[in-house]
C-alpha cells in the first residue's frame, strides 16, 4: 500500500475507531521531548515539527512492511494536525471497544442497569417450591470476581432473597429461560484455538465470572505424587479431570508443560503435564457454558443458605417440558405450569460498568453490550442486530459508510475494520455527548492505570493521555484525548497493521507521537 504524504489541512474529514486483547508492557524509553514555548517559536513551526517528528515514525525503515493510519486533530478549532491513511480500512483489535463504548452510552444512557428476572413455575407452600425456579438473564456482565470482588456475591444475594421469602427447599429444578441472546456465544471470525482462552470466553444471557474459571495446580511434597487442582471461584465447576504429576524439574524444565482442554463427549475439563514439588501454577480457562457456570454458581450459593435443592437441579428442563411460558401472572393458587415473578437482581449502572470494559480491555463485556444494545433497541439480542445499531449510530454521527466493517463488540474477530477517521470521528462526538465524562472516565490513563499503566511514564502524557489500546497478531492500535503543553485538546488515532518488528517497537513509536502531542504548545489554551 502506498502511504499518502502528510498535510495540513481544515478538520474536514469525512469520518472519524478501533483494538481486542490490549496487554500491558513494561516501561519503554521516553523520546527526548522538551515543550518549546510558543513565544520562540509560532504554531506554524510547531505544526511543522510535530509533522515531521510523526513522519519519522511511520517511515522509518523498521516499519518499511507495515501500514499505519494516523489522524490528529484539533476539534475545537476545526484543525488538522495530521492526517496518514485516514480513510484506510485497519485491524483495530481492542479500539473497536471505542466504538462499542460510545454507542452503548449514547443509545442506553450511563444510568442503565442490567437486570435478571428470578420466577417460580410452581406454588410455594410452607417453605416448598414445588416446581422450578426460574431465572431470566439479559446478560449481566458484572457478576464476576472484577466487578464485584467475588463473583459469588449477586448469587447469595439471590439465596438470601428466596430465604427471606420463606423459600427452604425447591423440588424442581433451576432453569435458564428467555433466551435473551439466541445467536452464538462466540464472535464472528474468533479463532477457534483461541476458544479455550479467557480473552475468548462466549457470552449468552447468564454470565458468570466474565465466562471464566481460574485453575490452580500445586505440587505434591514429593516426585512421583499426584498433584492437586482446584477451581475458583466455583470449586465443582467446570467437573475437572487431573492427569498432573509431581515430577523433579530436568535441566531447568518440567518435561511436560501443564495444559488444559475440554473432553469433547463428557465436557469435563482435562487438565494434564507436570509441575514440580511445592510449587504451583496458575490457569485461567473460559467455561465451555457460560450459562451452565451462572446456574451452578447458584445452586452453591442456594444450598450454602439451606435451601435444599435435588441432585439434578441443574440439568435442564425436565424431561418432557417445553420451553416455559414467560407470561407474568397474579399470584394465586393456580397449577404447577404458571409462572410468577418473585424478585429481581439489578446490576451497578453502565457508567460503573465501562471502566471493568475500557481500562482493562475485557472482551466480554464488549460482547453482552453488542447484543444488549440489539436487545434493548430492537427487540433481539443478536450480534448482527447489535451491529446494525451501531451502524445507524455511526450514521448519525456523520461517518462515512465506507469507515468500518463491524462483526464484533470486542474487536477480537479478525473481520472487524475500522478507519483512522472513524474512530476520530467516534471520539470527536460522544465528547458532546451528555455521557462524555463516564466515556473519558473509563479510558486507561497513561502512566497511571489499566493497559497504558507501565506506559509513557515520567513524559508529558502521563496522567494526561487517556486511550484505548488495541492488541491482537500484526494489529497494534492507540486512540484517545491528550492536552498539549498549553491546554489544548486534541483528538488522536493511531492505527499500525502488518508489521514484522516486535510489537514494543510499534508501541513505542506511537508512545512517542502521543508524548510530542502533549509537549507542543499551539497557542490556544484550553477549550
């Protein structure tokens, strides 16, 4: 591809995007960046300088086979600082969570709450629910060890809930219904290799600890012992089978690195290889049934408050049933097949929501917006009717239809694309959004927190910059605000795809572009 020269013109762009799984490096090297007073030299030379120090980024030879898309700009004076491939379509990995972000604030409002629904098919009487309990998820993603500290916490609440209703034992079983989320639980263009990894748990409308389960391997005191395997944050879930010995390490290395994978026909989780005496060693997985997870996570969380559950309380439907009606009716003493509302759970607001989705850059969250937003909009909670709001919110906020390609809310799919200009574009307007400050708010700030921590430190940007990432293979990707030397705000988006280098030198090449942004003075003072 041809890179298009540098130029200086009017913020006229057509469309102003995007990133997936952002990892955190250690401290790079700060360029030597002094801010230059205005009064030496005019914002035409700093203009000047700021052109040919980005010009010397994205051409140098170390990137000779890659692409980079670059636009800076200045909205509230209508100026261009810089602009590289704007309209080019780019890999955004985890920047797509830009979008995903923004639109979800704009089109639910930083006050929406997820809610979950839990109903009895059946009467209570004396204590007994004869029948199922019934529980009708949207997708809460905030029922996790992250967002809550212990994932366990909104199901005892759940428990205590049914407690205080008198509610000691439940012949049927606990049954997910509604079916909020019909479509599939992984993305468009997900690497299926990459299924079993956190970062590519599925989502569906009961999720439980962001989709995933820490599993934790210690060694025997002795070679040859079995070792031990435990799961968190549930201990029974997902069933676990241990082939892990207790083995002496040989030259500096186990011989058999420890793994884990799904048996296909049983769904237990095989986890095998070798660790040495004492010692111990971490897995983080993604469950098989994002849903299965909620509902056994319950069934704990029920029975540790004594109320007695049947041994397959959590297998389904009952044999024969149907699907079952949903259809809220008056309490009375009706037959087994009615369904009544007891309580219902509400997640934290969106507003608290965003930063668990922005400043760690977590996959899943990204996703239940995706489908929330086709939920609460159009009536199905579908990745494509997701897709399709945001599209028309891409519209309405004057990006060319030609800026982005949207397959997924995470920026995991490799089918995702998005423009320099789209994402500027993004940005430029969720800032005249009502909802700005719960946007800017849950961005990483550099030097400081989520996946900008170990960057930029000791440089102008820091605890300045506040951008989204963006990671996945040959997609290296940094959007966001930054205030220059004298207060100004600019709008920035860097975007490199098809590099060869390590990525540390595609980071640190945009590191220093955003540290020069912050350094320059244009003459304006704060907007």
């Amino acid at each position: 591809m041809i890179r298009q020269g540098c130029r200086a013109v009017l913020y006229g762009i057509s469309a102003w995007a995007a990133t997936a799984c952002a990892h955190a490096h250690g401290p790079l090297a700060s360029p030597d960046v002094t801010p230059v007073s205005a009064a030496i030299i005019t914002p035409e030379d700093q203009h000047a300088v700021l052109r040919a120090a980005i010009d010397s980024q994205v051409n140098d030879p170390r990137f000779r086979n890659a692409i980079w898309g670059v636009v800076v700009v200045d909205p509230a004076r209508h100026d261009t600082l810089y602009v590289l491939n704007e309209h080019r379509l780019f890999l955004p990995a985890s920047n797509m969570k830009i979008v995903t972000g923004a639109v979800a604030l704009a089109q639910l409002g930083p006050d929406f709450r997820f809610r979950t629904v839990f109903a009895a098919r059946g009467v209570v009487r004396e204590g007994v629910l004869h029948g199922d309990l019934i529980v009708i998820g949207r997708g809460d993603p905030t029922v996790s060890d992250h967002m809550m500290q212990d994932a366990t916490l909104p199901l005892r609440a759940a428990a205590e809930s049914l407690a205080a209703r008198g509610i000691r034992r439940i012949t049927g079983q606990i049954v997910s219904a509604g079916d909020a989320f019909p479509d599939a639980n992984w993305g468009v263009g997900w690497e299926w290799d990459d299924l079993i990894e956190p970062y590519a748990a599925g989502v569906d409308e009961l999720m439980f600890n962001e989709g995933m389960t820490t599993v934790v391997v210690r060694g025997a005191a002795r070679p040859g012992l079995p070792a031990r395997v435990i799961t968190t944050p549930l201990s029974d879930y997902p069933r676990v089978r241990a082939h892990v010995t207790t083995s002496e390490a040989t030259g500096g290395a186990i011989p058999q690195p420890l793994t884990a994978t799904y048996d296909a026909s049983s769904g237990d989780l095989v986890v095998s290889g070798a660790i040495a005496p004492a010692d111990s060693t971490t897995l983080i997985v993604s469950y098989r049934d994002p849903a299965s997870a909620y509902l056994h996570g319950l069934a704990a969380a029920l029975g540790a408050r004594g109320i007695r559950l049947r041994h397959d309380a959590i297998l389904g439907e009952p044999a024969g049933s149907s699907t079952p009606d949903l259809t809220p009716r008056a309490a009375g003493p009706a037959a087994t097949s009615r369904f009544d509302t007891l309580f219902a759970l509400q997640s934290p607001p969106l507003r608290e929501i965003l930063p668990a989705l922005e400043k760690p850059s977590q996959n899943q969250i990204a996703e239940v917006l995706l489908k929330t937003l086709g939920l609460e909009k159009t009536g199905v909670g579908s990745a494509d009717s997701g897709r399709r709001v945001i599209e028309s919110q891409l519209a309405a906020w004057g990006a060319d239809p030609d800026g982005y390609v949207i397959r997924d809310g995470s920026g995991l799919s490799r089918h995702d694309y998005l423009s320099p200009a789209t994402l500027v574009r993004v940005l430029t307007a969720i800032e005249r959004d009502t909802a700005y400050a719960a946007f800017y708010n849950a961005l990483p700030v550099a030097g400081v927190d989520g996946t900008l921590g170990d960057r930029m430190r000791g440089t102008p940007a820091a605890g300045n910059a506040r951008a989204k990432t963006g990671y996945v293979d040959r997609a290296r990707s940094l959007s966001g605000y930054v205030s220059t030397a004298d207060g100004v705000g600019l709008v920035f988006s860097l975007l490199c795809n098809n590099w060869t280098v390590p990525v540390h030198e595609v980071e640190r090449a945009q590191d220093d572009i955003v540290i020069r942004l912050a350094a320059i003075s244009l003459g304006g003072g704060a907007r």
